[in-house]
C-alpha cells in the first residue's frame, strides 16, 4: 500500500459514521409504530398476545400467554419471516408491591435485524413457565440464573439449580423485592452458617472428583493480618523478634556524637 493509500484512509476517520439506511431489513422496518413480527404475532396467536407496548422510543414489548410460551418462542424462531435464531438474554423482573414477576426474553433476527422483547407475566403463588432450552441451548444457565435469584422454576429444564448462590443457600432468592436488604437471617446465624461451611459448598461436584484435591490458600494470601503462630501470640510476617522494625532502628539518631 503506497503512503497516498494510506492518508486516504487515515482521512476517513474525520468523517461521519455512514447511515446504514440503504441496507435491507427484510420484509418490513422496524419503528416507533409497527414491527412486522408484532403484527404477525397477533394474527398467529389471537388469544396469546395479551398487549403491546412501545418503550424508550422504538423498543417493541409483547406481553404473551404465558401457558403458550413455549409455542409463540418456537413460532418466533422457526417461522420463515421472523428467525428469531439467536436469544440475548432470559431474565426477570420484581416490581414489587405484590405485582407478577415478569420473565423476559430478548430474541434478535440476525437475517432480518431485527430485535423483539417478549414478557410472561407469572402471579407470586405461581411462579412457574416452560424451559426454552429446547429451543435455545444458551437458556441453560440463563434460565438458572432466574431461578437462583428470582425463584422462578423453568419446567423441563435440564439441570435448574443455583448458579451465583451456594447450592445451600438457605435464604431464598436474593432479587426479590420481598428480599430483606440485610439478608433473611440475622448477622449471627450467617456467621455460625458461615464457618460451619465445608469445601465442598465452595466447589461444584466435578471438582471434588476422585484425584482432585480442593485448593489450599495460604494464610498470608489471605489477606488477614497477622499469621497464627504456635505457642506464642500472632507476629506479622518480617517483623523482627524484639518488637521493633528494622525501619524504626535506622531513623533513630546515634547516641555516640562526637562534639
């Protein structure tokens, strides 16, 4: 590449970003005011399609049945104008105050560019939907992720247990509004549950397989302060064995001056 070549190119950095408004979007554009796959849902599923919703400008929200989610999910993905192939993100949402949780699906388009939020609304006495791990295989551990935090079951799933929280967590699901901001123990029951803690809460099953042996930290490594010493109290690691530190003997002035 000659030096023209590459002024040319360094000058395109001054510019503007190009518009991709000539690019193709499949069969429709998305807008503030109507999405293709929004309008197709209502007319596939009539009675699945509870509501839609248009947020922070050109965000398009279907409320669905959630009894029929798993249907409307698939119709979405394998259906020839919408190829919802690639899933964002599962999560939730606690708004509090007695209100469903709201389980939410992120689908995007990638032959389409097209991007659609979906939302279940489940009641707290029924906090139950169907695994979309079928259909997606990232829902696994986005779908235990919700359970752990959220306590929401996912019917079907193939391994639903906790995912951030120890598999012992004995406090329920931390992202819950009804959750106390200090935990539903006191400080001392987490304390006492704290140290009666095995390694095996610190490691998953594979792990501790046979001929693995858990990690072993060394005191000092910890951070913690002092290192426990037999037989006498704790000495910090490099202080000498009178009391004082090698610093403090030289700054002290010599007490042999000579007039």
């Amino acid at each position: 590449m000659s030096t023209e070549e590459k002024r040319s190119g360094y000058n395109g950095v001054e510019d503007r970003p190009t518009p991709l408004d000539h690019l193709e979007t499949g069969s429709g554009d998305v807008s503030p005011t109507r999405h293709p796959s929004v309008e197709a849902l209502s007319e596939a599923f009539p009675d699945g399609i509870l509501r839609h919703e248009v947020v922070a400008g050109d965000e398009h929200v279907v409320f669905i049945d959630p009894t029929r989610s798993l249907d409307i999910l698939r119709w979405l993905r394998d259906d020839p104008d919408q190829l919802y192939t690639y899933l964002s993100d599962v999560t939730a949402v606690d708004y509090g105050g007695g209100r469903p949780l709201q389980v939410v699906y992120q689908l995007y388009s990638i032959p389409y560019r097209r991007a659609l939020r979906v939302k279940a609304e489940l009641p707290l006495d029924g906090l139950s939907i169907a695994s979309v791990f079928p259909l997606w295989a990232s829902a696994n551990w986005l779908e235990r992720e919700v359970w752990d935090l959220f306590g929401i079951h996912f019917e079907g799933h193939p391994d639903l247990r906790r995912i951030l929280m120890p598999e012992n967590y004995g406090e329920g699901h931390p992202l819950r509004k009804d959750f106390p901001l200090r935990g539903r123990f006191s400080r001392a029951e987490q304390t006492r549950r704290a140290l009666e803690m095995e390694p095996e809460d610190y490691y998953v099953p594979s792990e501790m397989g046979p001929g693995r042996e858990p990690q072993l930290v060394r005191w000092e490594e910890l951070g913690a302060g002092p290192v426990p010493v037999e037989g006498g109290p704790a000495k910090a690691e490099g202080t000498p064995e009178s009391g004082t530190s090698d610093e403090d003997s030289s700054e002290r002035p010599s007490s042999n001056r000579t007039d």
